[in-house]
C-alpha cells in the first residue's frame, strides 16, 4: 500500500512538470488553431499557471523524498 501512494507521487510531480511545461510554451500543437487557443490561454492564464505548477512540483518533490526515506528506514 506504501507503494501506491509513491506511485500517485510520481503521477502528481509528472502532472506538475507537464503544466510547468505548458506555460513556459514548450508543448506545442501542429494544428494552428489549437496552438492560438494555447498561446491565448497561456497570455491569460500564464502567470497563476506557473505559480500553481511550481508549488505542485516542490511539494511533491518533498512528499517523494520523505516517502523514499520512509521505505528505507
């Protein structure tokens, strides 16, 4: 069950990369219509994103380590 929870970890902290990402426009579309909806709801709605990312990242990047020194000791 330990391992699960590490599992879902690893999900949330790849979410938050993947947002991360997402803001800073390193994932793009091919279909120019999609990629200026993107564009326009990074200008938007970039600066809350990329708080909300960040935040996502350190704590999850805490809860794994603790998790990981929990299953050692």
């Amino acid at each position: 069950m330990e391992y699960l929870g590490l599992v879902f970890e690893i999900i949330f902290l790849a979410i938050g990369v993947y947002l991360y990402l997402f803001v800073r426009g390193f994932i793009t579309q091919k279909d120019l219509g999609k990629q200026a909806k993107m564009d326009e709801f990074r200008k938007e709605n970039g600066w809350w994103l990329r708080l909300a990312a960040i935040a996502l990242i350190s704590v999850m990047t805490i809860n794994i380590a603790l998790h990981i020194q929990q299953l050692l000791v």
